[in-house]
C-alpha cells in the first residue's frame, strides 16, 4: 500500500515563470527521495462542466488567469516514513523559494491507497 500527497499551488500570476523554473529544478531532487513511486507536476489550464461530461467533450482551455495559476503535485511513496523524510528534504531545500510565489500556503491532502 503507498502513501501519496495531492500537493495544489496557487501562484502568483507574476510568479509562474519563477515557480515553473522552481520545479523543474527541484523534480530531479525529489524524485530521488528515498522511497518514491512517482511524481508527476501538472498547470491547470482547462475546466469543464455539465454540458461537456454529458455530451462527452472535451474539457475547455481557461483563456485567463484571475487571482492565480493553479499547480497540482502528485507524489507517492512506498511508505509514510518515506514520505515524512522527504517533507524535511524539502523543507530544507526547495520550500522557502516555492512559498515565496504562493498566493496563500498550499495546500496538501494526504492517504493511503486504496487500491
């Protein structure tokens, strides 16, 4: 069973060069963090709603940014212990420059696989 963290940032729209540089900077860094399965980075960039689900479309390209560019960071580990170590890794490293292109703190949402 793994452990993964949904990580969402909300960058400032001035800021996403700065964190895009941030992250592909520090992928290689994370991805050799002691039990790691995978790690994957996305940007927002579409939306969708009830017309398109139903009709079975494909999802709209967000044309604007309002308050932020919205990133989402998939990591999941082989174990909680795993996962605990890289969060201090991290911290040690990557964390303060990442902070300082948030809007707010990110968010992280955490479990275990289910299957």
């Amino acid at each position: 069973m793994s452990f993964t963290e949904l990580c969402i940032y909300q960058v400032k729209p001035q800021k996403t060069e700065e964190f895009e540089a941030l992250m592909r900077e520090a992928k290689p860094f994370l991805e050799q963090q002691e039990g790691v399965r995978l790690l994957r980075i996305s940007k927002r960039g579409y939306r969708i709603d009830m017309e398109q689900i139903r009709e079975g479309l494909p999802p709209i390209e967000l044309t604007r940014v309002v308050k932020s560019m919205k990133y989402m960071l998939y990591w999941e580990f082989d174990t909680k212990e795993h996962y605990g170590a890289a969060q201090k890794n991290l911290y040690n490293s990557y964390w303060k420059p990442i902070e300082k292109c948030l809007v707010v703190p990110h968010d992280k949402y955490l479990g275990e696989q289910l299957f």
